[in-house]
C-alpha cells in the first residue's frame, strides 16, 4: 500500500504551462502519474503534454474528477493557489514553491485544518509512492517499491538516503518532503501517524534538521506507537543564529538544537544515525530483526 496518493490520484497542476510545471509534469506522467489537468488563469482551453488546461481550479476538478493538486505558482500568488485548490474541495494540495511569505502559509494552514484537507509544504519536493504515483520533483529513477517510508524536512538528503536504500534493495512504500519552511502544512507527527496505519510501511526513515521542536514532538510519539524508525538530524555543525539552506533550519537560543533532537529521539527509543550509510543498515536489521 501507500499513504495519501495511490495509482488511482488524479493530478491536477496549478501552474502547468510555466517552465517548472511543464518540466516536472512531463517527468510525473512518464512515471505513471495520472496528470488530468493543468490550471493557468487566461490560459483555458489550450492543451500541455496533451493535457488541458483550465482557467481555474473549479472547473478543472469539474472537467477532469481530479483530486489532488500539485502548485508551481510563484511565490507571491503560491498562498492563493493554494486556497483556490483548498476551497474545490481538493483533499490533497502540494505546494513547491520556494519562498512562500511565513505570513501566507499561516491562513493556508488554517485554511486545510478547518477543511480537513492534506497540505503538504511549502518549499518541499513532494512525495512519491513508486510505480503509483508522484506529485512533485523527486527523481523516480531512484526509487523502487517495498517496505520503507520515508519522511524528510531536506529535499537531497531523501535523494541521498533513498538511493542508498535502493541499491541495497530495501524499496520504499511512500516518501515525503514535508518542507523546512517554519510553517508547514503537514509535519512528521502526522506523516508518521499515516505510515503507523498502514500494513506494508514496516519501517520508517525520518530525516530531520536542525531548527523548531516537530522532531522533538515526533519522538514523544513514537515511543508509544508501532513503527520502528530510525533517524538521522542534519546541521549538527550549524553554528547558532545561522540559517543553513532551509528558512526553518535555524537554531534560536535554546531550542531546535541537534543535540535536543538527538536526546529526544534516544529517549524514545529510535536509533539516530551518524551518516545516511549507517542509517540503511539499522534499517537493514530491523527489517531482518522484525521479519
């Protein structure tokens, strides 16, 4: 199985006929992706990679029964993209884009939680469930179907991680960006509440980074649940008050260290791997231990 999209997701992309989303779609299509619609004001009624576009999202979920939307909208207009996709209805919107005001994302979050709806970003790669379906820029080449979820604040550290678990032929159920912006739609406590639902996710990778408690909040729970995780917590070299790659991954005062992030995860019980290598061998044995 896999958790929030399926072969059956029906992808609608906001921002289709820009660079990014024509790109990004055509790669999402060759990998099995069901891509139904595009949606780009004024832009209604033409056709990208054989796929009509709509000037709205409302009549593109009309059109098309699309029920998930992936935005490549730029970053001033990324908000409302958002809400458009949030207010059809929409139980999945994927956010991309980089650079989303915190101010923004504040009311969208609200927004999703009032709705009941799943948003996942800003500033994140997407997720994928192999050879079902992808909703982002993650490269499918190296993923490969099995047992392993995997949940990440950083973008080319689930690249890193995922090829490594590949090659050693452990396959991943779902993989989720979840973003390193300070506000998110969806963090790793919810994203692991799915996995722990789901029958075939036996083990789960979470990668986290300095910056803000979701990691410390994530540990908490996982002491009393099911799954067994291992994680890895990038940016234990940050020095303190500089922001390293992620707007989120920022050290102020006395919270969101690596090392509080370390005791937590200790304290709960889950492994904290040194380097992505000894991350998939303590996934290795405990796939073997709990066969």
């Amino acid at each position: 199985m896999s958790i929030l999209i399926d072969a059956s997701t029906r992808v609608l992309v906001q921002g289709l006929t820009g660079k990014e989303g024509r790109f990004h779609a055509q790669q999402m299509i060759e990998s099995g992706t069901r891509v139904v619609a595009g949606v780009t004001p004024g832009r209604g009624g033409q056709q990208v990679l054989g796929v009509p576009v709509f000037d709205t999202v409302p009549e593109a979920v009309q059109a098309t029964a699309a029920n998930a939307s992936l935005v490549f909208v730029p970053p001033a207009a990324a908000a409302d993209a958002c809400l458009e996709a949030l207010e059809a209805d929409l139980p999945l919107v994927v956010c991309i884009t980089e650079g989303v005001p915190v101010h923004d994302m504040v009311s969208v979050r609200a927004e999703s939680l009032r709705r009941g709806a799943r948003l996942l970003g800003p500033n994140c790669p997407g997720l994928i469930s192999p050879g079902k379906c992808k909703l982002g820029i993650m490269p499918a080449g190296i993923f490969s179907s099995g047992p392993v979820g995997v949940v990440s604040r950083s973008g080319t550290l689930t690249y890193q991680v995922v090829d490594e678990l590949t090659r050693a032929g452990l396959g991943q159920t779902t993989c989720v960006g979840i973003g390193g912006d300070p506000v998110l739609g969806t963090g790793f406590l919810e994203i692991l509440q799915l996995f722990e639902q789901d029958p075939e996710t036996r083990a789960v990778a979470l990668i986290g980074e300095i910056g803000g408690t979701a990691e410390e909040e994530a540990a908490l729970w996982i002491r009393d649940s099911r799954l067994s995780v291992v994680a890895f917590i990038a940016g234990q070299t940050a020095p303190p008050g500089k922001r390293m790659g992620h707007a989120g991954a920022i050290v102020s005062g006395s919270g969101g260290t690596a090392r509080a992030k370390v005791e937590a995860f200790r304290a709960a019980g889950v492994h904290v791997a040194e380097t992505t290598t000894e991350m998939v061998q303590e996934l290795q044995r405990l796939l073997e231990r709990n066969a």
